[in-house]
C-alpha cells in the first residue's frame, strides 16, 4: 500500500509546472492583447521573473498560492497536513527566496509586482488594471 501511494504522490508531482502555466498564459495572452509586449521567463534578472517588461523596467512574478504560502507566510507549511516538517521547510525557503529576489531587483532599480494564481483565475481585469497603474 505505501508503494502505490508513493508511485501515485510522485506521478502527481511530476505534472506540476514551473513555467507556461494556466495563469501565467492568462495573463500573458491579456497583456498581448493589449499591445503590451514582454519577454517570459527572462534569465538576465534574479529570481528569473515570468515575465518582464524592459522598457519599463517592471519584473513580474505569477505566485502559486501553495507554493508561495499563500496566507501562511507567517507560518509556511501550516496549510499541510501529511509530512509537516519537509513542506515547513520547503515552504519557509520558498517565501524566503521571494523575498531576496523582490530585495534584489528593487536594488537593480526594477519594479516588482507579484500576482497569486487564484487572484488571475478569478479576476485578470483587476490584474490588468494594477499592472497599468505602473506604465
């Protein structure tokens, strides 16, 4: 039994994405729409941001709301139930990681503006308008 639920936690981590995902096409495919141009997973920056708008100089990060601790960044990995201390940890480095690269490209001079996937999937147009508060 805890083979098959080790076979099947690993089957089901193997599908999650780090890049292209939903909500970060969402809201890609919107800004093209829109005539606002960008490069995606741009390398040349710390913490390399989904998506950056040069011109502007304005880094922007698609946060999932698991994996960024989404109202437990006080207290990451309280949202899990099975294995606590790994996810604590994980966790924990993950909201710290966020926070050194948000440190770092303020210091390069950029603009950072981290959305939650959730906040995307339930309204992109109050998205939208906060990033075109800032060109």
């Amino acid at each position: 039994m805890v083979k098959n639920a080790r076979k099947t936690r690993s089957q089901v981590m193997s599908k999650i994405r780090g890049k292209d995902t939903k909500p970060e096409v969402m809201l890609r495919k919107a800004l093209w729409h829109k005539g606002i141009r960008y490069r995606k997973n741009y390398r040349g920056l710390p913490g390399t941001p989904d998506i950056v708008l040069t011109r502007q100089k304005i880094a922007i990060f698609v946060d999932g709301d698991f994996w960024h601790a989404r109202g437990y960044q006080d207290n990451p990995g309280a949202q899990v139930r099975c294995n606590k201390e790994y996810w604590t940890r994980h966790l924990g480095r993950n909201v710290e990681r966020d926070k050194e690269v948000n440190d770092a490209l303020t210091q390069e001079g950029w603009l950072v503006l981290r959305f939650w996937e959730s906040d995307i999937k339930k309204d992109l147009s109050e998205c939208l308008r906060q990033l075109e508060e800032y060109l």
